[in-house]
C-alpha cells in the first residue's frame, strides 16, 4: 500500500482496504476523510509526515487545521537518528489531535532559512499558520508531548 506522502496540495493516504491513494487536502484533515473507490474510513496519520518540497511545508503550516510539529532533521544528524523513534510514539499519541511533519534540512531549504534553525534537532510548533512555540535537542516522547499540550490554545 504505501506509507504517507505530501505536496503542495495535501497528504496522500493509502486505503488500508483496497490500497488506492487518496489525497486529504490540508484543509480538510479535520473531517473525516473516506477513500474515494471503495468508501472506507481513513485514519488520519499516526506517523510523522516527511515533507516532499518547501511548497508541501508552506501548505501544510498554513492550511493545517490541526496544529503540526515540525521536526527539523538531517541524515547525518546523530541526535536526529536517535529521536526518530520518539517521534513515531509521539504522531501516535496524537493522532487526530495533531500532526508531526518531518523536514529535511538537507532537502528542504527555504524552511530552515526562514524559521532561522540553527541546529538540529529543532521542533517547530504550528498552529493557525503561526509558530506557538519551539524547542531544540532530542528529548523522548513524553516530554515531546508534554511540550506540545503545554503551547495549545
């Protein structure tokens, strides 16, 4: 089936029934969306998103009802590596509620550069289209979790 993918325009989702691809636009991921073939319920993701392009990013940051993390994240980052995990535990944890996004720093240049990282790993976290709040440093989930409860309206 696949695993979740982005662009411009929203998340692609596969249908855990009969595998057809579905796109959820941004806008829309507060609904509940269905496969468009066969009609079956969709979850909304419980693993983090990697983002394809800066324009998949943009999207995302400001048409996401949901409030979304972004983890901020490099191949050769050691401390990136070892959170990875942590960040699947807390997509999970928030499934519905809020979405994590991975953005590699490596591929996706215009985002660093204009939230100014300067290091890795650096959580963002948006809602409204806005930063609420962001934190650096690899942490495990709990505390991941209690960072994004914390910054919430």
């Amino acid at each position: 089936m696949g695993a979740i993918s982005s662009d411009e325009r929203g998340l692609i989702v596969p249908c855990p029934s009969c595998g057809q691809r579905n796109r959820i636009r941004y806008e829309k991921l507060s609904d509940p969306p269905r496969c468009a073939k066969c009609g079956t319920a969709l979850s909304l993701p419980a693993d983090p998103i990697d983002l394809a392009n800066d324009d998949a990013f943009d999207a995302l940051i400001a048409r996401s009802p949901l409030p979304v993390l972004v983890d901020f994240w490099a191949e050769w980052c050691g401390p990136c590596k070892m959170v990875a995990p942590e960040l699947v535990k807390v997509a999970a944890a928030g499934a519905g509620r809020w979405l994590v996004a991975k953005a590699n720093t490596e591929v996706l240049t215009r985002a660093p550069q204009q939230f100014q990282i300067r290091g890795i790993p650096a959580f963002v976290l948006f809602q409204g289209g806005r930063e609420v709040a962001r934190q650096s440093g690899a942490q495990p989930a709990t505390a991941i979790v209690q960072f994004i409860s914390a910054h919430l309206k």
